[in-house]
C-alpha cells in the first residue's frame, strides 16, 4: 500500500471513530428518553405501546428529536474530522438530507448516505481551503464559501447521483436483516458478539457500533440488543473468574475483578484489557466465545434494545424480552468464567517454573 493510500485509510478510520464518538451521546438521549416514556404506555393492538401521560409524551418528544438528529450529527463529525470547522456546516445538511424522503420515491438513505456524505463534504470543503484567494474573500471563506460551495456541490451530486444506489443498497440490507430469523440470526448474533470482545473498544468494536446503529436508525433493534449483551460480558466473565477461580489470578488482578464487575455492569468492554495485557492467549479466546454465545442466545429470544449501550445500566432500553437480556447475559458471564477456568493455569505453577528457571540460570552463571 503506497503512503498516500495509507494516509487516506488512516483518515477514514479516524473520521468514522469521530463521527460515531460525537452521535454516541445524542442517541442514548434520544433512546433512552424514548424508552422511558413508552414504560408508562399500555399496549394496544396494532398500534404497539401508546402513550397518554402528557409529562411521557414530552420526554418521548426529546426522545425522538434525540434520535432524530442521529445521521445529521454522525455525516457532520465525519466531514469535520476530515476538514475541520468548515466540514461541520455540508456535513450537518447533507447528513439531515440522508435521514430525509427526498426525490420521487422519497428515498431516505440513513446511515450508509450519511457515511459517504460526510466523507464527500470533508473532502470537498480540505479542497476548496486550497484555494488561492484574494485578501478580500479570505475572511469570508471559512463562514461563507466553503460551506455554501461545498454544500451545492455534495447534495447535487447526491441528489443526481447518489440517492438512487444507496437508497437501493439501504433496502436490500434492511430487508435482508429484517428476514433474518433461525440459523441466520445466530449468525449474526455470533459475529457481533465476537467482534465486541475481539479489541475491547477498538475499531473492530466500533465497526460492530456503527453496523448496529445503522440498523437502529432504520427501526431494526434486534442486533443492537445481542450486541449490547456482548459488551458487557468481557469485564464481568473476568471478574466472575477473579473471584470464583482465586488460584488463576494474582492478588492484583483479583483486586482489579470489582472495578471490572462494575465497568461491566455500566456496558464498558474496556474493563477487560488490563487482564488481556497481562495474559492474551488465554482471556482473548475466553471472552470472545462468552460474548458470542451470550449475543447468540440474545437473536434466538428476539432480545431487542433501543439505547446503543449495554450493561444492566441499559435495561431500561430494552424494549422487547428484557428478563431475556439478563439471563443471556449472565449464560454469557457464566460462559466466559469458566473458559478462564480451563485456559489459565493456577498461579502458583508459572511461578514455580519462572522461579526453578532463575535458579538454573544462577548455578550456571557460578560455574
């Protein structure tokens, strides 16, 4: 791969990190405001939960603008990332343009089109800060000409060009995950649960992120519920170990077991990585196979969550087979425990070995 190539892919990496990094906290507003006002809805058929309390009708209110401003934040960041302050401006229209029925089969292209809307805003707006201007236009080129310039070119383009493909794609994929049920959906179930625990918050975990909240954004929330599960189990499966598998562990690391516990019930995966650190080989495996199996079981109870984070901290986002939730999680934990069991050695077997192996060395440094 030629530097330029490199360079490129290190600033799409980073974009969409920053892009999912700045919509984090407005989709947990919006889902969990949402959640909360459908606790006081009853259930009416064919309408789902309604909702009369003036006060949760509000919150719900807050709850949808939340999520609502989901793609526009996301297609912003991204371009701003690329940019900087003049790729916030295209980035935020055309990013409200993707989460909006435009043309004439009011086509909506969420998340895929804000993805490759932020991009072509963040680039286009580097571009033009390229140009060579007169010392009258300079002033004005950050508040007025990038971002009218760039928000022409990027939503005609999208318009004319764009909206079509991606509207299509965005069909295909929806339909395709929306008919997943049996087999296919343990599939999936797997493949995200392992991709939560692969690098513990890293851009595989954040990969999973986006995959899962695009799939919200179009009104699927089955994945993003198995997903949530996964990335709770790693720290706490470790901190189930610590305590129920005292020999495998060192004093330290048995200590650190309840900041990991409590990490784990917040939903931050990284409580696990200073036990990986330490030990790759076998906690890696250990809480990849935990979080698999508990995202697994997770698409087999229909587990469905509308917040994008995890932990029992989240329960009240989980708007369908919430006592699932918890006991797929806990099958999960449970799973994770007791891989560590089989992989680890007791603690005092390496020591003994890293001990006899210096008293060799020092007998023969004294010959």
């Amino acid at each position: 791969m030629s530097e330029k190539a490199k360079a490129i892919k290190d600033d799409l990496v980073k974009a969409f990190s920053t892009g999912v990094s700045y919509m984090m906290p407005v989709v947990v507003v919006g889902g969990i405001c949402l959640a909360l006002s459908l606790i006081g809805g009853e259930p009416v058929a064919g309408k789902g939960m309604v909702v009369t309390n003036p006060f949760l009708l509000n919150l719900g209110a807050i709850g949808s603008a939340g999520l609502g401003m989901m793609i526009p934040v996301l297609a912003a960041y991204i371009s701003y990332s690329i940019a900087g302050k003049p790729g916030l401006t295209p980035g935020l229209i055309t990013g409200f343009m993707a989460s909006t029925p435009l043309g004439a089969d009011h086509v909506v292209t969420g998340f895929l089109g804000a993805m490759l809307l932020g991009i072509l805003s963040g680039y286009v707006a580097k571009w033009i800060k390229t140009w060579k201007v007169g010392k009258v236009l300079m002033p004005v080129m950050p508040i007025m000409i990038i971002p009218i310039v760039s928000s022409v070119i990027v939503g005609m383009l999208y318009l004319y060009v764009l909206i079509g493909p991606i509207g299509f794609a965005m069909k295909w994929l929806v339909s395709m995950l929306s008919n997943m049920q049996g087999s296919s959906g343990v599939v999936l179930g797997l493949i995200l649960g392992a991709m939560a625990a692969f690098d513990m918050g890293g851009p595989v975990n954040k990969t999973a992120t986006a995959f899962t909240l695009a799939l919200m954004a179009e009104g699927i929330y089955g994945p993003n519920g198995a997903y949530r599960i996964a990335c709770a189990i790693p720290p706490l499966g470790i901190a189930l170990s610590t305590f129920i598998s005292q020999r495998k562990w060192a004093e330290d690391e048995r200590r650190m077991g309840t900041s990991a516990a409590f990490m784990g019930l917040i939903g931050i995966t990284e409580g696990a990585i200073p036990f990986a650190v330490k030990n790759l080989k076998t906690v890696l495996p250990s809480i990849i196979i935990g979080s698999a199996v508990g995202a697994g079981l997770a698409m087999v109870h229909g587990v469905e969550s509308m917040v994008p984070h995890g932990g029992l901290i989240a329960i009240a986002g989980v708007n369908k087979a919430p006592m699932w939730y918890v006991i797929d999680m806990i099958i999960g934990v449970i799973v994770t425990a007791i891989c560590l069991h089989i992989l680890r050695p007791n603690i005092s077997e390496p020591v003994k070995k890293e001990l006899a192996k210096k008293a060799i060395t020092s007998d023969m440094n004294k010959v």
